[in-house]
C-alpha cells in the first residue's frame, strides 16, 4: 500500500511585520534581525486571521487544488496550535464543518511545531490499520506570535514566530508523492523550560498577571535550557532526519530538498553543511518567519513554485519543537515512483 498527497493549501495573512519593526520593539539592532536571526518580514494576523479560520482557508486551497470533493474526505486532523479561536475546543469538527466534510470524522493532535510530521506518521499508520479510512485532511493555523514580548531577551529565539495556516490531503494508493517512513525523538529534560506560565491549573489566569503580562511566552531557566540544547538540538536534528532516511532505504546522500523549520540562520546552515546539501536544495524562510508546524508545507510549495521539486526527487521534510520535539518525514516526490 502506498500513501500520497495529493496537495496542500497554504493561507498567509496579508499583515506583516518587519524586520525594522523587530528592531524597533527589541532594540535589537536591525542588522542582527536580518543576518543572525534571519528576518526580513513575518506575516502577523489581522482582525479575521484566526488560528482555525486560517486553516479552514488553507484546506479550502488544498482542497480546489487537488480537485477533491470533501465529502470524500474520512478523516479530518487538526495540526494547528492550541492557541485558537476558543479554548477547549475541538478545532478537526469545526473544519469538517466548514469544508463540507459530511462523512469524515475528525481529531485534534499537538506537538508544538513538530505536530504536521507526527500527524503524517500517525495518518499513514491510521490509512495502513484501517480499510475505511481511504483519504485525511491535515490542517490547521498557527499565530503565537501573538505570545511574543519583544523586550523580553529570554524569549528572543522566538522574535521569528509569524501566523498562517497550512493543509495537506493525503490519499491511499495515490501514485504520486509518496510518504516514506517517519522518525520523531522527544525529549522530557526540556519539557518545562517553554512555557505561558500563567493560565492553567498551576496558576490560574488573575487579572494581576495580564496587568503584568505574564500571558506570555517565556522561559524559566534560559542558561540551562541554552546549555542542554547545545549538546543536543543540533544532533537530534541530524538523528532523526538519518533515521527517516534510513527506514526508508535511502541515505543523506540521496536527499534533493530538505523542508526545513525557519530557524536561525546559522543552524540552518550547519544542518545543510552536515547533510552535504547546498543553498539550492532547501528554502530558508527569511520573507515568513517561522509559523510553527506550518514551515515544512510552506517550504513545500515554495520548492514547487520555485522549480526545486521535481519528479523522482527525494525530499525530506524536519522539524524542531519546543517540548522538546524533532521529527523529519521522507517523501519521495513527484509521479511514477
């Protein structure tokens, strides 16, 4: 059996912010924002982008792009962020809805920005389990962007979280755009470094802490946290796309695009150094930001529209989450496979 995406759909607000604006906010010099941080401008949500309505617009795409009916559609994931149009809600229902998905049932899964490769591996498993689930929708939104005080230093790895919405539709026995195999490293030592730390049942939300704006990102043990990623963030990156690789029967020699997470600008040059790929073979996000789980569809079509996917290439899409998460998926790419 073999499983394809038949498309995606990508929404980006018509907002942005820029790297001047960054500057500006965090007296960070403009400069830094552009070459280290790798910033020119992030789209930002405007009145009507909220998380689901943007991954409601997403699928809409993918779905007139595929030229899929979605009452064809048997099941619906949500892969946005939790921070959405209302709390404790199932955000896959109120998609299903919207799109017309009558037949369909549908779920919420989260792993931060490592959710789009987990819910592909745990989509394909579901496909290969289940003789009734024939097509699934992946979509969501994403704007924590909207957690981001720019003069808090601890959190300036985080000055590049933008807003969109993304959706893939994978297909069972789809000739085209195969996935391969899948490899995703958690890591619990990190697990309460990244966090809002007012608002859940530890501290509930008081109208002191939105006085102080403690509804905000932030990060508690920034020296620790900085000291333990070193050590490893990079490797498990590595690891994991490897690992992929290596399920899948290939190696890093064959890779021809790397999907990859916006992240600083030098890391994302050391992951393509280590993995011998040059600047062609991948899209740095540098006009996006990172949209959390939303990169590896965006890079996707910008590797499309750009001429950087062809038939027959292999191509690999990674991820990084705070948590910690990492995660990278095969895709052999294009049709006849």
């Amino acid at each position: 059996m073999t499983i394809g995406i038949v498309s995606t759909g990508v929404y980006l607000p018509d907002r942005t912010m820029t790297a001047e604006d960054i500057a500006t906010l965090s007296h960070i010099p403009v400069e830094v924002v552009k070459t280290k941080m790798g910033i020119t401008q992030k789209p930002i949500p405007g009145p009507n982008d909220h998380t689901v309505a943007m991954g409601i617009r997403a699928a809409e795409k993918a779905l007139q792009k595929g030229a899929v009916d979605p009452k064809t559609i048997d099941l619906v994931i949500y892969i946005g962020e939790e921070h959405k149009e209302y709390p404790l809600w199932t955000a896959a229902i109120k998609i299903q809805e919207e799109i017309g998905a009558y037949h369909a049932w549908g779920f919420d899964v989260a792993l931060r920005c490592g959710t789009t490769i987990m819910a592909i591996k745990v989509a394909r498993s579901l496909m290969e389990s289940d003789a009734t689930i024939n097509t699934v929708l992946l979509a969501g939104g994403y704007r924590n962007s909207d957690f981001i005080d720019y003069t808090n230093e601890r959190t300036r790895f985080m000055f590049n979280l933008g807003a969109g919405g993304a959706a893939m539709i994978l297909k069972k026995d789809h000739p085209e755009n195969i996935i391969l195999e899948a490899d995703i490293m958690t890591d619990g030592s990190f697990s309460e470094d990244v966090m809002v730390p007012v608002g859940g049942t530890i501290e509930p939300l008081t109208v002191e802490h939105l006085q102080k704006g403690l509804y905000r990102l932030d990060v508690l043990d920034p020296e620790g946290m900085k000291a333990r990623l070193e050590q490893k963030s990079m490797q498990n990156f590595l690891q994991v796309i490897r690992n992929a690789l290596l399920k899948s029967g290939y190696s890093e020699n064959d890779i021809d695009y790397l999907a990859i997470l916006h992240m600083k600008k030098s890391a994302h040059d050391f992951v393509l150094h280590e993995l011998g790929l040059t600047s062609e073979q991948s899209i740095y996000l540098s006009d996006y930001g990172h949209i959390g789980q939303m990169d590896q569809i965006i890079s996707l079509e910008l590797a499309q529209e750009s001429g950087k996917l062809k038939d027959g290439d292999l191509a690999v899409l990674v991820s990084a989450g705070i948590g910690y998460a990492w995660g990278a998926v095969a895709v052999k790419w294009g049709k006849g496979y």
